[in-house]
C-alpha cells in the first residue's frame, strides 16, 4: 500500500513538474542596437585647411574658436567623435614627432587595453595609422594622419554610457568604419 501511494505521489509530482506555464525567471538582456545606414555628407570648416565626408548623423556640437579642434556628437550611437588638426609648421614640429607624441599618449591606454593593433592607412592625400585599442577602454579607435609636412589630423572617439566594450562591439566597429571612410575622402585646402 505504502509503495502504491509512493507511486502515486511521484507520478503527481512528474505531471506538475512538466508543466510550461510555471513562471521562470529570464536572463538579464542585452540593449537593443539600430545602426544607421552609412550616408555621408561634405564637412569643411572656414578655419580648417581640410574638407572630408562626414556621417550624416554627426553633428558638431563644440568647437574651439577660431581653431579647428571640433567635436562631433553622434547621437543615434550615443558616443563622441573628437577631431584635432595641428600646424606641422607652426608648430615647429615634424610629421614623425607628431606622430610619436600620438602614438605615447595612445600607448597610456596599455594598462588597460588587451591589445593595441595598428593599420597603415594611405591615400592620394597622405598616410597614417588607425589604433585599435581593444578591452574595456574609453576609446576603442584613434587615427593619426598627415600630408607628411604641413597638416597632421587626430581623431578618436568616446561613449557616453557606461557599458563594456564588448556590448558596444558593433556600434565600435561601424565607427570605425566612418572612421577610415573620412580619411580615405579627405583633402586638403591650397
């Protein structure tokens, strides 16, 4: 009798145990991400010596005056996009010590970054590297370009959220993207 109600019980016990409706507590979720499509438009500013295709959702949003350090708010990726142009003459510099005081001030992220790897960028109208500083850093990809004896440009890129890198992997990748299509449409002014 006893293994009968045993029986039984565990019988009850498999039947309410297989059912779907019983509520289960979800994983924690990811943002949802919708990129933009990648359009661009002209940018030229009067105090720049540089005109370059722009994304079209990049609006600049502070500017030094009267100098041409500006930066860019990309607001359907939430992140900032910093541009810096330096006078190689005025300057009293050359493109390889630019490049070199870049490179250091890109190279302080190494205690932080996993990897830095660097891609050689060339054109019509110069040649550069684009940093791409990978782990849990602020800026996830920096450019340094130069026409080799007058003009030197630097942009780099930050979020404003708080999330890991990892969750912003593919908002990071489409930057970068506009990132090397801005150089490879740069010019420079006479």
């Amino acid at each position: 009798m006893n293994l009968t109600r045993l029986l039984i019980v565990l019988m009850a016990l498999s039947a309410i145990s297989c059912r779907t409706d019983i509520p289960v507590p979800k994983p924690e979720g990811f943002h949802r991400l919708e990129l933009p499509k990648h359009e661009y438009t002209p940018y030229s500013d009067s105090n720049c010596p540089f005109a370059f295709d722009l994304p079209v959702y990049a609006v600049p949003n502070m500017r030094k005056p009267d100098s041409c350090w500006v930066n860019f708010h990309l607001k359907p990726l939430n992140c900032y996009w910093h541009l810096t142009y330096k006078d190689l003459r005025s300057a009293k510099i050359t493109h390889q010590a630019a490049y070199e005081d870049y490179r250091r001030l890109i190279y302080k992220h190494s205690q932080q970054a996993t990897e830095i790897t660097e891609t050689i960028l060339k054109t019509q109208h110069g040649s550069g590297v684009l940093f791409q500083i990978y782990g849990n850093v602020p800026t996830s990809a920096q450019v340094f370009f130069s026409d080799s004896s007058k003009n030197a440009i630097m942009m780099s890129f930050y979020f404003n959220t708080a999330l890991k890198n990892d969750s912003l992997s593919p908002i990071i990748e489409f930057v970068k993207e506009d990132m090397r299509h801005a150089i490879e449409s740069l010019t420079w002014k006479k």
